[in-house]
C-alpha cells in the first residue's frame, strides 16, 4: 500500500476587484469625537478658567492689601466713574465714609470734599495741606479709562518748607539790619532837624510851611518804609472781601501824592473793570499798588507819564509767574492791575533777582517793594506778571483771581 504525501492545502486568493467596483475596508475610523472626549475637554477648560478666577481673585487681594497699607488717600474708579475701591486713608482725608463712597461716581465724592478739581497743591482742607492728582489706566477694547485717584497729606511737607522759609526770612532780616536802621535813622534825624528849626523865631510863614510839608514828606517815607518791614517780618493771611478798585486806586494815588508832585509825573487811570466790585484783601492790596507806583515814579523822568489800568483775564492767558498753580487752578478769572512806566527799565541782568528782598538798584532804596508785591499775591493765590525794557519802562501787573471767598 502505497503511502501518500500529505499535501498543504492550496491558498486562496480572493479575486481582484474588477473595475468600478470600491474596496471597502473591515475597519473604520470616527470623525466625530466620542462623549469621553468632549468630557475631558470640557474639564481641562473649566479647570483653566478656575485657576485664572483664583489668579484674579489673589491679583485682587494683593492690589487691596496694596491700596489698604497706602501712606495715600487712593480711590479707584472703573469704566462708568464709579468709585470701585477706597482705603482708610482716603476717608479720612475726605471726611467721608466707606459706605458713601463706594458705588458713587468720583465727580459727586469730590463735589462733596469740596475740593479743587485736580491736579491741586498744597491745598488747605479740613486743618490739612493736600494735594491730588490722577492716574488714568489704559482702558481696555470697547470700555472706558479706569482711573485711580491720589491724595496726598502734604502737611508736614508744608510746615518744614513755612519753617525754612521763616528761618531765610529772619536771617535776611538779620543780615540787612544795619540798611533798616539806616533808612529809619535818616528821617529821624531830617524830623528833628525840620522840628528844631521850626522850634526857632522864623517870621517867615512860607519858610514854616516848607518845613512843615518836608516833615510830612520824612514822615510818609518812614511810615512807607515801617509798613513794608511789618508785612515782610508777620505771616501773612487774605481776609477776602468786596474791595471797590476805584476807591482803592484812588486812595493809592493820594498816599503818593507828595511824591507824584515832586517828580512831575502824571498818572492816568485807565480802569476797565466792570463790575468795580473786586475780591481781595483791601490794606494788602493798596500796600501793593503803593508800592508798585512808588517804584514807577522813582523810575520814571521828571514830566514822565505814568499809567494804571485794569482788566478780567482768562486765568489760562497768563504766561508768567503761575507755573506751579495754572494746572490745577480752582479759579478760572482774574481781575489784573497794571502799573506801567516810561522811565529807566530794569536792565536784563537784574530782572532774576528783582524780587529778592533788600535787593535794589536805586540808591536809598530798600529793596523790600517787590519782594512785599509778591508775598502779598501769593496770600491772594495770586501772581504777578511783568516786563521790561531797559529805557523805555517797565509793566508790572497784579493777577487777583476772583471767585475766593474769605
């Protein structure tokens, strides 16, 4: 019996697909993500937005803890002008509390301070000095800008600069004693001479009333001389009130009268004023024009022509003597005084130190006009603006801002 060879079983092959005809594969593969997909995509992003609200809630207590440990009076607005955030600092600067803050626009919270619009300096509120200014955030897409609002307690600032300033006062003072006692000692000593020779047997009324009128004359220099060292050597304070500039002019004009005749100059008054009602300290005002006019007289060549004038100003059409307040300014009108010569000028040179006390050019002068014309504008918030030419004559005009109250 014959054995046979176990043969393998012939492979198959699956015919070819003929033409037209698609293979389709036994395996397929989703386009669309399965629920478990979308499951833990939605977890990672719900995850991410927990942390960023955990990131901004701790940038918010950082930037809270920041505000509340201030040395500043901070407020924080958001789109709307609302105030969104204020600290202790800032309450008590403003004398208002948290509850009638919060949630209130900044415009009523100031309104209610009753504080200058901002930026403001070394403002006098409730027994402080402040100042204030705004930090303006950028604001983002499709909102309004943030802003953050500081105050700033400049008390101290403002006791140790008064300090420092009485200390140079006192010291110029001390050093200029000796020109004071010389400028009082001289007319002393013309009044006892003029007194002696009237004490004689003069028959002659006219050499009587000649001394008589130049004991008057000795006398208004040294009562000039005397009010000027006073308001130089007191701290000085404006009691606002409605002045008539016509009376004040006119009454300046009189106390330099005996001066006016004996230089030959005229003065014309080209008040333009209107209402004539001003507000201003009345004596301190009439100091300062006084002093003002005496100056342009001396200045000023015999038969020279002197003119006073006046005029409301824009507080923004200054362009002198306010650098540090035009900013910020409270007041937007002034009342300006001028007082203009034709005479010498103050040469280029000496035109820095013009308002320096105890510096002058003239001789017999005592330096202190100017500088007295400047600490009285600056109780009055004021400034003074001038110009010069060196023998063609001088402008000095008072700004007065109105709108004060006393």
């Amino acid at each position: 019996m014959k054995k046979t060879k176990n043969r393998p079983a012939p492979l198959e092959v699956p015919p070819l697909a003929s033409h037209g005809t698609t293979l389709r594969s036994t395996s397929r593969v989703s386009t669309h993500p399965d629920a478990h997909d979308l499951e833990l995509d939605l977890r990672a992003n719900t995850l991410a937005l927990e942390a960023k609200l955990q990131e901004n809630t701790r940038l918010k207590q950082e930037r809270d803890a920041l505000i509340r440990n201030l040395e500043l009076g901070v407020l924080v607005t958001n789109s709307t002008g609302k105030v969104t955030a204020v600290n202790e600092m800032a309450e008590d600067l403003l004398g208002q509390s948290r509850e009638n803050i919060l949630g209130i626009p900044l415009d009523k919270v100031w309104f209610d301070s009753e504080l200058p619009a901002v930026p403001f300096s070394s403002v006098r509120h409730r027994d402080r000095f402040l100042t204030g200014y705004d930090q303006v955030m950028p604001p983002p897409r499709a909102r309004g800008k943030e802003v953050i609002r500081i105050i700033k307690d400049v008390t101290m600032v403002r006791t140790i600069q008064d300090q420092i300033a009485n200390q140079q006062r006192l010291a110029v003072m001390g050093e200029m004693i000796g020109t004071i006692a010389h400028e009082i000692r001289n007319p002393l000593g013309s009044i006892e001479l003029f007194a002696s020779l009237l004490g004689t047997s003069i028959q002659d009324d006219a050499e009587r009333q000649t001394l008589a009128k130049q004991i008057a004359k000795v006398v208004q220099s040294l009562d000039h001389v005397l009010s000027n060292l006073l308001v130089m050597a007191r701290d000085l304070s404006a009691k606002i009130q409605s002045v008539n500039l016509d009376e004040v002019v006119h009454d300046v004009i009189m106390m330099a009268m005996h001066a006016i005749r004996e230089r030959t100059v005229s003065v014309t008054e080209m008040l333009n004023v209107s209402p004539r009602m001003v507000r201003a300290d009345e004596p301190l005002l009439k100091q300062a024009l006084l002093n003002l006019l005496l100056n342009a007289i001396h200045a000023s060549s015999p038969h020279g022509k002197i003119e006073i004038s006046s005029r409301w100003a824009s507080i923004d059409s200054c362009h002198q003597g306010m650098s540090r307040l035009k900013a910020g300014f409270q007041f937007r009108e002034a009342v300006v005084v001028s007082v203009r010569d034709y005479g010498c000028g103050i040469r280029q040179e000496d035109q820095a130190r013009m308002f320096d006390p105890f510096f002058s050019k003239r001789s017999g002068g005592t330096g202190l006009g100017l500088a007295i014309v400047r600490q009285i504008m600056d109780v009055h918030q004021g400034w003074v603006e001038w110009t010069s030419t060196p023998n063609q004559g001088t402008t000095i005009a008072l700004w007065v801002p109105q709108g004060r109250e006393g």
